[in-house]
C-alpha cells in the first residue's frame, strides 16, 4: 500500500505546506487572533504565487 500515491507534490509545494504549518505553529504558541493567522497566511500564499510566476521577456 503506497501513502501519497500519485499525488503531484514537488518541493516548492512542499514548502509552502511547511511555511503554513509554521504559522499555524507560531500561532498556536504566541496566541495571536484569527484575523493575524489569516492575514500571515494570505501574504505568504501571495508571496509565493508571485514567485513562481514566469518573466516578462519585455523586461530585459
């Protein structure tokens, strides 16, 4: 029996999963709000959706 079997998981989604349990972690930990978790985790979803975007071969 294969755990995870087909599942298309590369390193870059890996760490994301890793950066949100962190958050989920340090949330935990320093008891922040709702509202700062969901905010931590929208700006690091945004940051990394912008760094797999692909160049503009415009801007040499």
């Amino acid at each position: 029996m294969m755990i995870g079997g087909n599942l298309p998981i590369g390193t870059k989604d890996a760490i994301l999963a890793v950066a949100v349990l962190t958050i989920l972690v340090v949330t935990v930990v320093f008891k922040q709000s709702v509202g700062e978790f969901v905010t931590e985790e929208i700006a690091v979803c945004v940051a990394f959706l912008g760094g797999t975007l692909k160049r503009d071969k415009r801007l040499r």
